[in-house]
C-alpha cells in the first residue's frame, strides 16, 4: 500500500443501499418493499439491540444460525459455518 496519508481508490467502487448507508446517504422510501426493509434495518444502526431474547440462536447439522432482525414478512439472519462444511440442497417452504 501507499504511505498512511494517501488515498486509495477502490478500482470498482460499491454501489446500492449497503454502501449508500456506509457513506451516509440512502435514498428515499421506494415502492419496492424488500428495499425499504433493507433501508429502514440500515437505518436504525447496530442490529444488535434488535436482536431477539428468546429464540434467535438455532443450531442445525453443525450450523450455527442468529436471528438478526424481523419485521415480517423479512428477516435478518447471519449463519456461520464451519469450514468445509457442505450444505446440503433443500427447500424452505412458504419462501418465495
């Protein structure tokens, strides 16, 4: 890299409401629900605090996985998983 004082310049830079709320601009409400979930969650800061008392921690096959933030009909969820760790094809029902 470059001496402390100079700027780099990420050679593609993001796009879209994650990097909008790292800038700090988002857009607008948008017509389009699962962005304004998405909006509203970045929006609110730390997800931390939303994050359920009772329930949000499952284990499954070697899975770990945290309820992050609800508001139906989406969710937030973060799944960490071992390495090397197949998962296996399946289905979640009343998914669209």
């Amino acid at each position: 890299m470059g001496s402390p004082t100079e700027t780099v310049v990420p050679s593609s830079p993001r796009t879209g409401p994650v990097a909008m709320a790292e800038a700090g601009s988002l857009p607008a409400k948008s017509t389009d629900p699962l962005e304004n979930f998405l909006r509203d969650f970045l929006l609110k800061g730390s997800p931390i605090g939303y994050v359920p008392l009772h329930g949000a921690v499952r284990f499954i096959d070697g899975v770990t996985s945290v309820l992050w933030y609800r508001n139906d009909p989406f969710q937030i969820q973060l799944f960490a998983v071992p390495p090397n760790h197949i998962i296996p094809e399946h289905t979640h029902p009343n998914v669209d």
